[in-house]
C-alpha cells in the first residue's frame, strides 16, 4: 500500500502533537544558541583577561629589570667617582 506524500513542510525531522510543543522547541533551541554564545563570549574574555595578567606580568618584569640596570650603573659610577677622588688626594698627597 502507497503512502501519501505528506502536505506538511519539508522538514520532517520533528514532528509535533501540539503547536506548543513547536513554539518550545524553538524556545529551548534559541536558549541553546544563547547559552553556547555566552560561553564562547565568556572563553574570549577570559583568553583576554589571561593575556592582560601576561602583559602585565612582562611589563612589570621590563620595569623591574630597568630599575635593577639604573642601579647598577649608579653603583659603577658611584666606584668610579671614589677612584677618581682617591687618585686626586693620592696625586696632592705627592705634591706636597
């Protein structure tokens, strides 16, 4: 015995009972949609806020690296300027 061909669209994945089931359907599916965007929105921010904390990690690095160089070379010149006073005195020791 041949079927009827069936006068519904072409989408015959789903059938509903009751045009509420439908509309619920589509409700839970857009909540799917939301709820996977959200996640996906959540993930970036976090990847964004992952390399924020990392830059900033590096960029307190950079500073702190800067800070110990200055201090060192005004430590070398601090040496250097003692030298330069202890041959002065040493040279007007000799003079006299």
């Amino acid at each position: 015995m041949r079927q009827q061909p069936d006068s519904r669209p072409a989408d015959r994945s789903v059938r509903y009972d009751q045009p509420d089931q439908e509309i619920d359907a589509l409700t839970t599916a857009s909540n799917t949609t939301d709820t996977i965007s959200n996640r996906s929105r959540t993930v970036s921010l976090m990847k964004e806020e992952l390399a924020r904390a990392h830059i900033d990690a590096r960029l307190s690095q950079a500073r702190e690296l800067r800070r110990s160089y200055s201090l060192t070379r005004t430590r070398q010149l601090a040496r250097r300027a003692e030298r330069a006073t202890q041959q002065a005195r040493l040279l007007l020791a000799r003079a006299l």
